[in-house]
C-alpha cells in the first residue's frame, strides 16, 4: 500500500485539479479581476499558508535557512507561470478554448516533466529514462487527441470562431504553454527548501508545502499585480460591492480551496516518489485532471449530440491513462 500511495495522492490531486474550473462558471455579477483577486489570495497566500503553519513547525525559520538560490529560482518561476496564466486568456479569442487547452496542457505537462528531469545528473543514464520520455509521449499524443475531439466538437456544434489570426494565437498559446510549466519546475527547484524542512524534523510528505509557500508567493505578485492593474484600468473597485455577489464570491473561494488543494496534495505525491517525483508526478496530475474535466464536461451536455468526436474524445483518455500506468511503472525501474 505504500508504495502505491504516492500514485492515489496524485490521483486524488487530479480531482481537485479537474473540478477547480467548475468556479469560473459563476464570476457574475463580479468582474473578472474582482473574482481573480479573491481566487488568487485564497488559492496562492491564505490556504497554502495555513496548511504549511499548521503541517510545517517553524515554517518561516525553515525558509530562512533554506538556500537563498532555491527561494529566488523558486518565486521567479511561479512569476513567470503567472504569466502564462493570462496569455492562455489572450489565445482563446484567436483560436478557441478546446485547440488552446489542447497545446497548454501538452506542453505544460512535457516541458514541466523534462525540465526538472534534464536538471539532474545523468539524467540519460537514469534506467528511468525511456520510461519516462515515453510515458511523456504517451501524454501528449492523449493531449492532442482529446483537443482534436474538442475541435471538431466545437465546429459541429459551432461554438467556436476560429477565423482570426490562427498563426498568432498558436504562437501566443505555444509561449502560454512553456511557461504555465514552469509552476512544476519553481517547484522542483525549491526542493532544497523541502529538504531544510525535512532536517529540521517535518515529515517527508508535508515538507512539500515549505517549497509550494515560496513559489506561490511568486505566482500571486504576478496575478494580483495583474487583477489590481485591471481593477485601475477599468476603474472595476466597485464590483466588490455589486448586489447578489454571494454566490460569484462562494465559488471563487471554493475555487481557490480545489486550486490549491491539487497542488498540495500532488506535492506530497510527488515528495513522496523520491527524485523523480516532480518528473513523473507532474504530467501524471494534468492529464487525470484532463480526464476529470471532461467528465463534468459530459456531465454538462457539452458533449451532446456529437457522437464522432465524443469516441475520439474516449481514445484520447485512454491514451491518458495508459500514459499514467507508464509514468507510474517508470518509478519502480
């Protein structure tokens, strides 16, 4: 049982990962900055804090002593995520919802799989290695395939208008894609913080959360800055106060708490498989989340009435799964 733990936090990770977007559903009658403001500090300062007050005695004696290298590598790289969080917005109007997922969760998941792992010594050396690669393969063929069945879903039903400047879209999602990686690779790179927790007597699983409070500190300067700016701009403060915002504010703390609770959990997955964790871990978490998602999806009628792609919908999923059974297998070689 053990040894199979790492995978089911994963797993049940991947849940939270899945769902979170449900949320954003329901921003009205708050604008998008107000709900995003809300949302961010739940998800990136409020839950990751307390968890890591509660799970990790001394937490900010434990950074303190942590490598200043890792603290600085580790905030400049959930920035950096930050900023592929709002070019994935700027992309859809260019080329749809379904063909953007499709390129930011492939690259997302590969990048943020073989940078961390390409960081480490002899990394082709490692009897792990064409396990990986071609678990990570396996990933990104599942990716795609689940975006071509939500193309052709979306022309079908014609829910998307594509006939804007496709080539710049693509290149806006390819860079949305890169970086939205690196929130994996901030916190692969914070590891030595989780290892300073570990010296100091926290357990291995809960020592990931020392780790993610950095990066995400990160991660929320760039989507706060960015929601505040938008709030000047667009001179929106006064949708904190809109009536009837009850619910938009209920959701986007519920958010918040599944937004986080993915990345906590995968944490304590991924400290838990050793070294190759954020390696294996990472693509592991969004293509389950890929498969959650679209579960909600069905269960919204969003695939109603398009039978063709719906079926090539399921081989990509499958194609998911046996990427994660493959991923999963490499960390026992």
């Amino acid at each position: 049982m053990n040894s199979f733990l790492p995978f089911l936090l994963v797993i049940f990770a991947s849940i939270f990962q899945g769902s979170f977007g449900l949320g954003m559903k329901y921003m009205t009658p708050l604008k998008w900055e107000a709900w995003w403001l809300v949302h961010a500090t739940v998800a990136m300062i409020i839950f990751p804090l307390t968890w890591a007050l509660i799970a990790v005695p001394d937490l900010f004696g434990i950074i303190d002593e942590a490598p200043a290298s890792a603290i600085k590598l580790g905030m400049l790289f959930g920035f950096l995520w930050g900023v592929g969080g709002i070019l994935f917005g700027v992309s859809v109007p260019y080329i749809g919802l379904s063909l953007t997922m499709g390129i930011v969760m492939g690259l997302a998941a590969s990048a943020g799989s073989l940078i961390p792992f390409f960081q480490m010594e002899n990394a082709i050396q490692n009897p792990s290695f064409f396990y990986v690669l071609g678990g990570v393969t396996l990933m990104l063929v599942g990716v795609a395939i689940t975006a071509k069945a939500g193309i052709d879903r979306d022309r079908q039903s014609a829910q998307e208008d594509t006939s804007k400047n496709i080539s710049k879209g693509i290149l806006i999602a390819v860079v949305c894609g890169l970086l939205s990686a690196l929130l994996n690779v901030g916190f692969a790179n914070a590891t030595p913080i989780a290892k300073t927790a570990e010296a100091s007597g926290v357990i291995t699983r809960n020592s990931s959360l020392a780790a993610w409070v950095v990066v995400l500190l990160g991660a929320y300067a760039m989507n706060a800055g960015y929601a505040i700016f938008l709030l000047f701009k667009n001179k929106s403060w006064g949708s904190f106060k809109v009536k009837q915002a009850g619910k938009a504010y209920q959701w986007s703390i519920i958010a918040g708490l599944c937004w986080f609770a993915a990345l906590g959990i995968y944490g304590q997955g991924s400290a838990l498989m050793g070294e190759l964790g954020p390696v294996i871990g990472w693509p592991m978490l969004l293509g389950l989340s890929l498969i959650i998602s679209n579960i909600w999806a069905y269960r919204a009628d969003e695939w109603k009435d398009t039978k063709g792609p719906f079926r090539l919908l399921l081989i990509g999923l499958g194609i998911l799964i046996i990427a994660s059974i493959v991923l999963g297998y490499s960390n026992t070689i």
